[in-house]
C-alpha cells in the first residue's frame, strides 16, 4: 500500500531535479529556489495517502462525485492542493482528470459534493466567476482565439478592465491608461515566453506549441493564484518542452499553485512536488513523483495487474492447476462430464 | 447610350435611397451581432417590423407623438432582443439561429391576423404617420428635385439624408465600440467562449448586450424604411429581407465597420441596374422577346446578384473590405 513513508529516500532524490531545473531557468539565481523548496519541504512529512491533509492546501476536494449516465466519470472522497507547490494529476486516458478540472473551474457542475478555493466554497460558481477569484485554467485543445492578434488575446486575459464595459468603451479617456498599462504587462510576459515578435500576428498563424505557450501567458495576465494546465505539453516539440517546464517553473517562484494534468512521466517527475494518480474516476494514490513508480497501485492502474510478472514453471503450473480444479468444480456442480473446451456451449445447452 | 444612362441614373437612385439605407441598417445590426460576436440572427427582419409598427402604432392608434413612437419601437426591439437571448444564448450558437428565425416569422403572421388587425391593420397595414417627420424638412417637400439624372420628392430626399447621417453615426458607434476592450471580448467570444470563460469575462452579459445592440440597430432600419414608405404593413418585413441583409454584410466584408454600408450600396445598385437595363434591352429589341419577357425580369435580376455573389466567395471570400488572411484562417 502507498502508506510506506520513506522520508529519508525522499530528500536527495528531490533534490536532483531542482537542480537540473535551476540550469534552465534564465534568470538563474540562488534565491529562486527557495519557494520551491518551502512547498517540498512542507510536503516531506506528510504521508503517501489517498486524501492526505496537506499543511497548507489552497483547493479542497469533498465527496465530489460526476456521473454521465451509468458512467461515473469522477468520485473523488478527499483532495488538497498544497499552496505554492506544483501537482501533477496524472492517470491512463479517461481517468477523470479533466472532468475534475471542469469541475474545479465551474464549467461542468458535480453531482455531489463540495470544493473550495482558499476556504471560500466554489460550488455553483460559474466559469468567470471561478476565473475572476483567482483560479484560471488551460485547456487540453489549444484554444488559441485565431483571429484575434497575439497582443489582443493577452489584453483579454487581464482583469478588471475598465473599457470592458459597455458604456465606458465609448469614452476611451477612461480607460486608455489602463490599456497602456496592460499592454506594457503583455509585452513582459510575451518577451518572457518569446513572443514578442509575433505581437501582430493573428494568433491563428501561431504554430502549436506557440499557441501552448500563448495560453499559458495569457492566463498569467489575471495575475492568478492557481493555475490549472490541462496538459501543457501535448503535442508540443522536445526543445520546446523544456522551455515550457521552465516556466511552469517560474510560476511556482513567483508563489502560484500550479496544477497540470500529464501524460509525459518524466516531465511529472521533473518537475511536480506531488503526484495525485487518478484511475477510473477515483484518486488511487498521492505522493511525491518518486513515490508513484513503485506504487503497486498505479502499476496496476496504467498496465493492468500481473503485466511485468514473467510466468515461472512452478506458477505456469499452479495456475494450470487452479484453472483445472475450477473446471472440475464446474463440471461436478453441473453433474456432466464435457471438455474442457465445449464448457461454454455446454453451458448454452443447460 | 441614352438607355444605358438612365439605367445608371435609376440605380444610382436606388443605391443611395431610403432601400440601401433600410438594408445598410439592417446588415450593420447583424455585424455586430454575426460579424463581431459569432451570434447567428436569422430574424434580423423580426426587430426591424417592431421598429417600424412601433412607430406606425403609436401614431396611428394610440394617438402619440412621433418620437415617442421611436422610443417604443426601440423599446419593443430591446424586449425581443431579451425574450429571445434569456433562454438560447447560454445554449450552442444553432439555438439563437433557430429561435429569431421562427420568431421574426411568427411575429410577421400574428401582426397580418385578423384578430390582431384592430391594433395592427393587419394585411392592409397602418399608414399616415410620418407627417410629423417629414414636415420638419428644410426644403419643401411637395416638390420634387432633379439630382443625378433622376428626380426625387423632397420627402424621399430628407428620409434618405436622416437615414444616411444615422448610419454615419451607427458606424462610428461601431468602430469605437469595437476598438475598445468591450469589442475585444466580443471578437474573442466569436472565436471561442470557453476561453473567455476561462479569463473571467461573463460571456452571457456580453452576448446579450450584442444582441440588443444589433436588434436596436435593426428596428432603426425598419423605422426609416416605414417612414420612407408612408405605411406600415407586415407583408413588407418578409424574412427574406435577413438574407439579403447578410448578402449586403457578406458583400461588403463581415467585421468591418464599412462592409454593411458599402455592402448595402452596391448591392441595391446591381440589383436596380440589372433590372432597368434588362428592361431597356428587351424594349430595344436586343433580347428577343421569346428568350426574356420583361415580366421574368424581377426575378432574373436575383439570379445575377447570386451568381455575383458565387464568383465572389470564390475569387473574394473576404468580401470588399475584409482581410483575406483572416478569412483564410478558418480554413485551418
């Protein structure tokens, strides 16, 4: 069970990827990595259990279940999001995972249950209403507004514009300065992510891991709290990857909670604090990247049980064995003496 | 030549008239609404008949004043506008396509009923109410001016000049909306409301404002093009007025400020030279008689404004105005 706290195996291995990541940051900088030491480091104590409580956890999840149908797509008893830190949600296709962020950010509603952002209930809040508290998400399709420029789809992304409603639009005095000063946070951001020279562009003539990119910058325009990324690196080349890890990275510097959903195991490892596994709607297990590979539950999860277990002799045989008694209590309970082969049919014909 | 000439007259006529005015309305209602807000109007017709009888109503039965007729039509165009985006504008964009299509003819066949017709006149329509508008012409109306090789009545001349200092200001109306932060979010729910969702906008808010504003626009149309007619008759605001409106915007260039208005100039004029020019040829001889009858004329001239407008979407999808890397974007 995932219970087994090994702290001490816990602190170099953490380690290592925090310093393979300092080298890609640009800035460099010794006083970078402390924030990100803080999240780990208030996470090293705490035990590797489905529904932990984390020491400082910015989003809880209660009992929150999503059913489509007969389907339940998402039933999940307990989950903290630690603040400051980076969390990986990761499980095999159709896990729930992004129903979970759906229904964190307002845009699907659960069936049951509560969840909270800061202590504040975010239950029947509608999408913007969930963005504008500080909580802004990504999506797993690029949605990049095409024919809107570069520039233009980050101005949308900041908060509290005055221009944005409709009797103040048509008197640009008052909102003029604001614009300035919105698009001098743009350009930053864009130089940042190294899109500055597109600003123009139509963001339709973007390629995809631009349009990655442009997503994640747009949404930092809100200034958000908890960023949300619905796998960020799908679809998007090695190079580029690494320079979208870095600013993952950065977000969590500058003290956002970051959570992303992944398939890429090494980019979870590099780079997550804390690794939340989700299968068939549930979470199946918790703790910090190193933990999840060894986790016998996960295994199961993502290869099925019994995927990495050669068969032996002795077992071939045990198994043999158990197959060929069952089939001999089978055939004793049905009072016929059949092949082995033709039990099905003689089943048909009972 | 001379034939040739008048024909330029009259559709020269025609394409700075009350009608391309009516039509300019119209198509720069459904630009913010389909042009800059992805919403699909399909009864753009439908605001532009309470416009119209809401002046024509007003006047007539209730025995108000002109202008406040005005203000009841916009406001009859504002409750529409409500009633039919409270319920469909949080569903797919099919559902407000849907609902104004239905509901711009529904409401054409409940103002041509006959149990309706003590209010509205009901196929006989309403008319004598604009004399209050006309009077305050500058000029005397009672005669009539040549301009341009034609000659207009001095009421069609001040309809026309209202109507095109209206749509002069509705233009600059748009394009300081639509440089505005309010307009960004508009264009940015065009190409995807989740998304604007996700930077905390209140896409419905801003989707219901579009819809009134486009709807107020529409019954302006339907005002200046009751006025301009004298009398106000449901049978006038058939839904396929819609559709040559979205003729007029596609024409023009969709989410541009001057699409609608050049749009709806040429379109009028193409329609009008071909039919006074056919007309002409078959007269003259030229077409005989046999192939082309002048009656098959009216609707001949349609089929040569869609052929038009194919070449066009294949040679110009963009429309006049519009910016060819835009519309090639969606391709992708």
């Amino acid at each position: 069970m995932p219970a087994e706290n090994t702290p001490a195996g816990n602190t170099p291995a953490a380690n290592t990827p925090s310093g393979a990541h300092a080298a890609s940051l640009e800035k460099g900088g010794t006083h970078r990595a402390a924030p990100q030491r803080l999240a780990q480091a208030a996470l090293r104590d705490v035990p590797w259990e489905v529904g932990v409580a984390k020491p400082d956890p910015v989003v809880v999840v209660e009992n929150v279940t999503r059913t489509f149908g007969g389907l339940t797509a998402v039933s999940v008893d307990r989950l903290e999001i630690q603040r400051g830190g980076i969390t990986g949600l990761i499980g095999p296709n159709g896990a729930g995972k992004t129903t979970l962020f759906n229904l964190l950010t307002g845009f699907d509603q659960p069936n049951t249950g509560t969840w909270s952002f800061d202590g504040r209930p975010l239950g029947k809040l509608a999408p913007h209403q969930v963005a504008r508290l500080g909580v802004v998400r990504t999506f797993q399709l690029t949605k990049a507004l095409s024919r809107l420029t570069v520039l233009q789809n980050m101005l949308l992304g900041a908060q509290g514009q005055k221009g944005e409603s409709f009797l103040r639009a048509l008197v640009p005095g008052s909102w003029r300065n604001q614009e300035r000063a919105n698009t001098d946070k743009a350009m930053d951001l864009l130089r940042r992510f190294k899109l500055d020279a597109k600003k123009d562009e139509f963001a339709g003539t973007l390629s995809g891991g631009q349009r990655k990119l442009l997503e994640m910058a747009r949404a930092l325009m809100s200034d958000p709290q908890v960023v949300m990324l619905d796998e960020p690196m799908a679809g998007v080349n090695p190079a580029l990857t690494q320079s979208l890890l870095g600013h993952v990275k950065d977000l969590r510097e500058e003290g956002m909670t970051v959570i992303f959903v992944e398939h890429d195991m090494d980019v979870v490892r590099d780079i997550s604090d804390w690794v939340v596994v989700m299968a068939a709607g549930r979470v199946i297990a918790e703790g910090p990247p190193e933990s999840i590979s060894q986790n016998q539950a996960v295994v199961d999860a993502y290869l099925g049980a019994h995927h990495d277990a050669p068969l032996t002799v002795e077992e071939e045989d045990r198994v043999l064995a158990q197959a060929e008694a069952q089939i001999a209590a089978e055939e004793h309970g049905g009072g016929e003496v059949i092949g082995s082969d033709t039990t099905s049919t003689g089943k048909d014909g009972r | 030549m001379g034939d040739l000439l008048n024909a330029l007259a009259v559709a020269g006529k025609s394409a700075l008239g009350f009608q391309a005015v009516f039509f300019a309305l119209l198509a720069i209602g459904l630009n913010v609404h389909f042009g800059y807000t992805g919403l699909l109007n399909f009864g753009q017709i439908g605001f532009a008949m309470l416009g119209g009888f809401g002046i024509a109503i007003s006047v007539t039965q209730w025995g108000l004043n002109f202008w406040v007729g005005v203000v009841v039509g916009l406001a009859a165009a504002v409750f529409l506008a409500l009633l039919l985006g409270l319920p469909t504008l949080r569903l797919r964009a099919d559902y407000l396509a849907i609902a104004t299509i239905a509901a711009a003819e529904g409401l054409r066949l409940l103002f041509r009923s006959v149990s309706a017709s003590p209010v509205t006149g009901g196929t006989r329509g309403l008319a004598g109410f604009n004399g209050a508008f006309i009077s305050l012409a500058p000029w005397d109306t009672s005669r009539r001016y040549p301009i341009l090789g034609t000659r207009w009545s001095g009421g069609e001349l001040w309809v026309a000049l209202v109507g095109w200092v209206l749509v002069a200001l509705l233009c600059l109306l748009v394009w300081l909306l639509m440089r505005s932060p309010w307009g960004r979010v508009l264009k940015a729910i065009r190409e995807d409301e989740d998304a604007v969702r996700a930077l905390g906008k209140n896409v419905y808010l801003y989707k219901m404002q579009s819809l009134v504003l486009g709807g107020v626009m529409g019954a302006l149309g339907g005002m200046v093009y009751v006025v301009a007619t004298g009398a106000a008759n449901p049978d006038q605001f058939q839904n396929a007025n819609t559709f040559l409106a979205y003729t007029v915007l596609i024409l023009g260039g969709s989410a541009r400020v001057l699409g609608p208005v050049v749009g709806a100039v040429i379109l009028l004029f193409v329609i009008q030279f071909a039919d006074t020019g056919l007309r002409a040829l078959i007269g003259n001889g030229v077409i005989p008689e046999g192939l082309l009858s002048a009656t098959d004329v009216a609707q001949i001239r349609f089929v040569l404004v869609g052929l038009g407008l194919m070449l066009l979407l294949v040679f110009r999808p963009q429309g006049i105005f519009g910016d060819r890397r835009e519309v090639m974007l969606d391709a992708r």
